[in-house]
C-alpha cells in the first residue's frame, strides 16, 4: 500500500510540475506558485477535517517549517536554474531530495530490506538519468559554483520538506499540510508581495496554475498517507520519482525528444519501483 500511495504521489507531483511549467512560460513562475499554492491551501483546508488527525499546534508548527523549506527549496531551485546548466543543477537537486530522506530514515533506526535497499540505489540513480536534459538545450549554459550551490540548497531543502513531514507524526493527519501551504504562501507573497499580489491570478494560465496547485495538494496528501503505511526511506524515494511522469508528458504532448540516458532513466526506475513494492 505505502509503493502504491507513494507512487501516486510522484505521479502526481510530475503531472503538477508539467503544468506548472506551462503556466510559467506565459505567466512569471513567482505568481504560479504563489496562485497553485493558495488553491492547494484551499483544497487542503476543504479535506483535512474529513481525514481526521488533531489540528495541534504542534502539527502546524512542524507543517510551518516544511513549508519554508519546501518554498526556499522551489525559490533557489528556479534561481539556479536561471543562472546554471539545466542539465546539471536539476539532477542534482532531484538527486538530493531523495538522497536526504533516505539518509534521516536509515539515520533514524529503519531498516527496509535487502531488496529495497536495492531498489532505492536504483532509484537515486534513475532520478538523476531521468532529470539530465540534453546537452546544448536551450537551457545550458557554463556551470559555476554559485548555480552549482543553489541547486545543492534546492535539493537539501526539498528533501527536508519530506523530512519534516514526516516527523510532524501520523496521529495529525493532513493538518501539517496546512501549516506548510500556510507558510509557503506567506513566503512566496513576500517575495513578491509588490508586483505578484496585486496582478491577481495568473489568467494567461489559470487553468493551467489550478491544475498544479490542485494536483500539488493531491500528491502531499498520497504522501502523508504512505508515510503512515511505510517507511521514510522508501516513501520519500519512491516519491522522488516524479521526474519520470513530467518527462514523459513533455514528450508525449509537447513532442520534446528524450534523450538515451533518459530512456534508461524510466527503465531503472521501473525496475527500482518493483524491487522497493516486493
């Protein structure tokens, strides 16, 4: 059950960050995030009652701190994206969202099985095959220690989101989803409270923005829920596949060309996804 939810989690987060790339081509990414953001908190606000869980304050502290993260992690990782080598600086956050989880679940006594520790191997790889874009895309450009750091800060900050997550304990339900859009929401409209605030919702993209914020809320809620049917180190691995779904929409609708290493990327990560559910 816990591959299963976590799987749909990835799915979803890839599907999300598809159309949230669509909306930032014609709308500025600050105000997409800020807009799916405040439709998630919405959405989360509508559910988290009916899932039962305590609202203690605990939990939406705990929630509050992931979403700082998860919001630094989202502003730096567009930073470095902007000043680095796409096919460099997204494997390597993609790669350390996965790889810090795992290390604070091991780290934390869990002991998943010989064959799913293979399996999340297999993973941390696939990931960064199935993030590395083609060389010479329209993204590439001279790597130097500054895109380089930032996509290190994206990737730790990431992965201490599904960190925090979990620790917030599974008696609170979805309610430390709350306090993270909460949190992510104050910080994106800060940091464009002047501009992003007063546009209003990006209609150049709305349906677009809706589909990720909603999709966004959707895969935190399957993941939340395969923390409380496994364990960290596999959840938040098998979560971390996400790239693989948002690859294969932007060949299938968009007709982007996938290159070798990313062709093997989907099938190690195929086979990782059947060695961690076994």
């Amino acid at each position: 059950m816990a591959a299963l939810l976590a799987l749909s989690a990835a799915a979803a987060y890839g599907v999300g960050d598809f159309l949230g790339g669509i909306a930032a081509r014609r709308e500025p990414s600050t105000a997409v995030v800020l807009w799916s953001h405040v439709l998630g908190l919405v959405v989360l606000l509508a559910v988290a009652p009916a899932l039962g869980g305590e609202a203690s304050p605990r939990a939406l502290v705990v929630g509050g701190v992931a979403g700082l993260f998860g919001g630094a992690g989202v502003a730096l990782f567009y930073r470095c994206l902007s000043l680095g080598s796409m096919s460099v600086v997204a494997p390597i956050a993609a790669l350390l969202s996965a790889a810090v989880p795992v290390m604070a679940g091991l780290g934390s006594g869990e002991r998943p099985s010989v064959a799913a520790v293979a399996g999340i191997g297999m993973a941390l790889v696939a990931v960064t095959m199935v993030s590395r874009e083609r060389p010479g895309s329209a993204g590439e450009r001279v790597l130097r220690l500054q895109p380089l750091l930032l996509a290190v800060g994206a990737g730790v900050a990431f992965g201490l989101f599904f960190v925090a997550v979990d620790r917030a304990g599974s008696d609170a339900g979805i309610w430390p989803l709350v306090g993270a859009r909460v949190a992510s929401v104050s910080l994106f409209a800060a940091l464009g409270a002047a501009r992003v605030t007063a546009a209003g919702p990006p209609r150049a993209a709305l349906g677009a923005a809706l589909g990720c914020g909603l999709l966004d809320a959707a895969a935190n809620v399957l993941y939340v829920l395969a923390l409380s049917h496994g364990l960290l180190s596999v959840v938040a691995v098998l979560t971390a596949l996400y790239p693989a779904g948002t690859v294969m929409l932007a060949r299938y609708v968009l007709g982007e060309r996938l290159t070798g290493v990313q062709r093997t990327g989907l099938a190690v990560a195929g086979l990782a996804a059947v060695l961690i559910a076994a």
